[in-house]
C-alpha cells in the first residue's frame, strides 16, 4: 500500500474524530498509540495509514492499538495457552499492513498502558501481553523495559546452518550484492554484516533493498557493522541501520537488533557472548541470550520508552 493521496486522507481522518491519542517512541522508533479498552474502535488500514502519514497525518513508523484480548480472534487464542495476557497488542505498519509485532513497539506499548492507568507495573514487576508474533512477557526495568522476545530461528535453517549465509541482499550504495542470513524473531529479518561505518552510511535506505529469495511474507532488512574489537568487558557491540517492511528506513527497529545479535553471534562462532549493545539510529538497545522453555534460545530486548504527546483528533 502507498502513503495516502492527499485528496483522501482528509475525509479518512475525518472517520477518526475524537480519537483520543498519543505519540511514543522507543529509541526513535515512533507510533500513535490507542487506547480502546471496550474494544469498540476497530482501526483499518486506509484509516492507520492516514495516521502515520508525517505530513498529513500524526507522523509514525506504526500505529498500535491497546485492546483487551477477548475482542479480538488472535487474543482469544492466545488466552487459551496464556490466561494472563490480558492485553493485546494491535500493530500496523506505516502503510497500514498488518505486521505480526515490533520490539521497540512493545515497550512502548507497555509504557502507554502505565500511563494511560489501564496496568499497575511496579518497577520489576513483569507482564504478559498477546501480539501476533506470540505471547510476550515485559519487566519494568526502572527507566525502561526488557522484553522476553521468545525463541530465534534461521527462515532457511538448512541453509543457514550449513554455509552461514542463505540469500543475496542489493541496496543502492552498495556497488555488490552482499551476502546476508534471515532471522525469524516472530518476524522476518535479513541480516547483512558490513566491514566499515562508512559503508554503512553511503547505504542508501529510501528504496527497500532487494532480497533474494527473498522470505515468505518479505523481509526486514538490517545492515550491521560489527565493533572493533567486537566484545569488551565481555558485551558484544555492533551499529546498524535497518529498513522495515512496509515503512522504510526507522531510527530503531527492536526484533531487528535481536537479528542482527543472533547473526553476528553466530558468525563469531562459540566463543561469542550472550550479552550484546546494539547501536541505532536512535540510540541504544541491550540483547541478551538465554535459556528459555523448551530447551530453545531465548532472546531479551531492553530499552527505553517514551510517550512525547497526548491529544485529540479534531
């Protein structure tokens, strides 16, 4: 779907008056985030689109509605196998797709509930919430959030496992295709591991790199430079840029740190850390490995959020 014409999103935001709203980020990654605890306000994809749309619009990466699970097919699914996720997470891209969730859109998620007053969350407290990329549990971290994102995979495990590498990425900046590995973190991501920061920034990020093959349902893509040295004090670091289905280049993109921490850390080989500092656009997020249920790799995504604006739709 393409932004909104101008000779349409007028009378599609018109659709939307009243709508109380507000305005968060997690490390730059924005959203207009909703509150609809009767689960009345259903938001489609023309009426999102509008409201992401930075020009005519509120201006975001995404657009998430807070629903209680029970209203929708997803959460009640959800509730049968975690009862205590009350809360589900309705996430659209910025051209309105459906997306299955976001790391830094969780946090923020999260925040806005606090705020709103709909969560009591004391710091070290923990919550459960539903989103479509699976049941998602958050810890209050002081200042921030540190989300159990659930297990990694390798989209093309075979593959992946055999040669480190499973697909072709070509991005206008980039004078040859580069090898890259995709990541599912509930969502998909092509990780693409650069040798120099300037690499990195003569990357040209406002046409979608092309993926081959190419994930089911696309992909993100994530272009990451590893530090040098790449751990010290026994904390990897890396710096990336990366752009979104469905919304192009973003100041952060939180299941995408997680990718590119499982991709460099499986290239490093078994002497990598679990601990990891992601450097984005727009600040810093924290990723770390650990042994979930299941005997399966878990990975934690931690960060801030913010909410910057409350208002009403005129």
């Amino acid at each position: 779907m393409n932004a909104t014409p101008a000779e349409t999103t007028g009378p599609i935001l018109r659709t939307l008056s009243g709508l109380r709203f507000s305005k968060g980020h997690g490390t730059g990654n924005d959203f207009v985030l909703v509150a609809d605890p009767e689960g009345v306000r259903a938001i489609g994809a023309d009426q999102a689109a509008a409201l992401c749309d930075r020009h005519r619009g509120i201006g975001a990466d995404g657009l998430i509605r807070a629903v209680p699970s029970r209203f929708l097919p997803e959460g009640r699914e959800l509730l049968t196998e975690a009862p205590d996720a009350e809360w589900f997470m309705d996430y659209r891209n910025a051209d309105g797709s459906l997306s299955e969730m976001c790391g830094n859109g969780v946090r923020v998620f999260v925040h806005f509930l606090r705020t709103e007053g709909l969560i009591d969350l004391p710091d070290g407290g923990s919550l459960t919430i539903g989103t479509r990329g699976g049941v998602k549990t958050v810890v209050r971290t002081g200042d921030g959030y540190a989300v159990d994102m659930g297990p990694w995979e390798f989209i093309f495990p075979g593959e992946a496992s055999a040669k480190a590498m499973d697909s072709l990425v070509t991005a206008d900046g980039l004078e040859v295709a580069r090898p890259a590995l995709s990541v599912s973190m509930g969502n998909p991501h092509t990780v693409v591991a650069l040798a120099e920061l300037s690499e990195l920034t003569g990357t040209r990020l406002f046409t979608a790199p092309k993926v081959d093959p190419v994930p089911a349902n696309g992909t993100n893509v994530e272009f990451v430079v590893p530090a040098e040295p790449l751990v010290h004090d026994g904390v990897g670091s890396v710096t990336m840029r990366v752009h979104e289905r469905g919304v192009g280049e973003t100041q952060s993109c939180g299941t995408g740190a997680c990718a590119a921490a499982v991709a460099i850390r499986h290239w490093a080989g078994a002497e990598a850390p679990d601990a990891w500092r992601v450097h984005v656009p727009g600040g810093v997020v924290g990723v770390k490995f650990f042994a979930g249920p299941g005997g399966h790799e878990h990975v934690e995504l931690s960060g801030p959020a913010v909410i910057v604006a409350s208002g009403t739709l005129s």
